[in-house]
C-alpha cells in the first residue's frame, strides 16, 4: 500500500460541535485528523458526500422554527421514549 502524505490545513469549526465530537472520537480511540480523513476517504469512494443532504420540506421546516421558538415542544427523557 502506497505511503500516506500528511498535510497540515485550516479549517473554521462549529466550537461546541467541535467539542462533543472529539469526545465521541477520544471514546472510539481515534483523533479529530483520523475522523477527517475517514470522512475524506467515504467521499472519494462515493464520489462526493457520504451521507444524503436534502433541502427540508415547507412542513419540516415549520416545525424547526416553531421548535426553535419553543412552540409545540414537550420534554421527554429517553427513557420514555425506550419504554
């Protein structure tokens, strides 16, 4: 197998996001650069994003705004929803 080049790059992040990430990648015993490139590495094997991304719906949206809002929203645990 040909020898990986490593290259140094800046990119700006999302900070809380960031944040709960490597704490998922520290528990999976990888790093933050390792997740990267796996991720690169699903894009050039499908040939562009690795995962569905769609414009949401007049209805979804709706109900973000109103989530967001705090309208229509309930609390719950998961514990509930498991039951």
């Amino acid at each position: 197998m040909p020898v990986s080049i490593k290259e140094t790059t800046s990119i700006k992040l999302d900070k809380k996001a960031k944040e709960r990430a490597k704490l998922i990648f520290k528990e999976l015993g990888i790093t933050m650069g390792d997740a990267f490139n796996m991720f690169l590495s699903q894009v050039n094997l499908h040939q562009g994003i690795p995962f569905e991304i769609k414009i949401p719906n007049d209805a979804t949206k709706q109900v973000v705004r109103e989530a967001r809002s705090g309208k229509n929203v309930q609390e719950f645990s998961f514990d509930d929803i498991n039951q």
